[in-house]
C-alpha cells in the first residue's frame, strides 16, 4: 500500500500521458488466472490502441507494434505498464513475485503448472520466468522455471528476483512485441 502511495504521482502522470496520446481508458483490465486456477481482473496502463485484440497475449501478436502508442512503447520498455498491478497485490490476487499470471486461453502452460504445483501460488508482478528470458522462453520452460520456483519460495529467493529483475528492464531482456518462435 505504501509503495502504491509513493508511486500514486508517477502513475497520474502516466495517465495523463496516455490520454493525451490516444482514444480510449486509461487502464487496460484483461481477465488473468490465479492462484488455484481462479480468474481475477488484471490492471495495465494502457499501451497498445483500444482496437487492439484484448483476449490474447502480445506474444501471439503477428506484429503488436501496429496497435502500440508512442506512451506505450516507453511504458512497454520500462515495464511502467504494470505499476497498476500494485491495486491487484493490496486486493490479494497477485503478489510481487510468483508465477505471472495468464490469459485462460494459454491452457497449455496452465495445465503444466498445475502438474507442477505452481498453480497454488499468487502471481506475480514478476518471477523466475521473467528474469530467466521472459518473452524468449517456450511454454514449457516457463512452467518448469514456475515449478522451480514454486518448490523453493524464500526471502532470499525472492529479493534475488526482484533484483534480477531491474537489471533485467533496465537492459530491456527478453521483451518483444509480437510472436517469437520459441513455442
């Protein structure tokens, strides 16, 4: 809550951003899949234009850069996007670090993270998978890394990962816009 509070100017002058920049809401909301498989609403600035399909991930964009704003490219790149996830940790649906959570149809990866356990956490903001290669890791690498991650949780885990992480948007590794062909 503090920390959403700190950010609360930053994240207005993004929004302000974004509606200069473009048509349409501020926040993009998209249903995600939770701990134990339950569906929640996940809160995003904005990035991509509002005709943009919105029940599929970016990574199964042929070329997402098509539908992404120029506000959104920055917030893409810094990973300011999903600052509007810190509503979904103060409700209790997501956490800093876990597994991240996705759209119902990638039902691939669900079904090995619920052989692997990983399914019994929160998502997170970010994770193993994340700092491990992101966009760049196939369905079944990001499972095992959730499994990995979900078998071993700790403190010290976890500030690893959010360390491994700045280091990881501030070198902009493992984002792309649009389909890799890792699948």
């Amino acid at each position: 809550m503090l920390l959403l509070i700190c950010l609360l100017p930053l994240m207005l002058v993004l929004a302000i951003w974004i509606k200069l920049d473009s048509k349409g809401p501020v926040l993009f909301k998209q249903e995600r899949v939770g701990r134990n498989g339950k569906r929640f609403t996940i809160y995003k600035f904005r990035s991509m234009s509002d005709d943009a399909p919105h029940q599929m991930a970016t990574s199964e964009f042929d070329t997402a850069l098509g539908y992404i704003t120029r506000s959104g490219q920055l917030m893409r790149k810094t990973s300011l996007d999903e600052l509007p996830q810190l509503v979904n940790v103060v409700k209790g649906e997501m956490s800093f670090i876990g597994p991240r959570p996705l759209i119902p149809k990638e039902k691939n990866v669900l079904r090995l993270r619920h052989a692997n356990g990983a399914e019994s956490l929160a998502p997170g903001i970010t994770g193993l998978a994340q700092v491990r290669g992101r966009d760049e890791v196939t369905d079944t690498q990001k499972a095992n890394y959730d499994g990995e991650y979900a078998s071993n949780v700790t403190l010290r885990g976890d500030l690893l990962i959010l360390v491994e992480t700045v280091l990881a948007v501030l070198a902009r590794r493992g984002v792309h816009d649009g389909k890799v062909n890792n699948k």
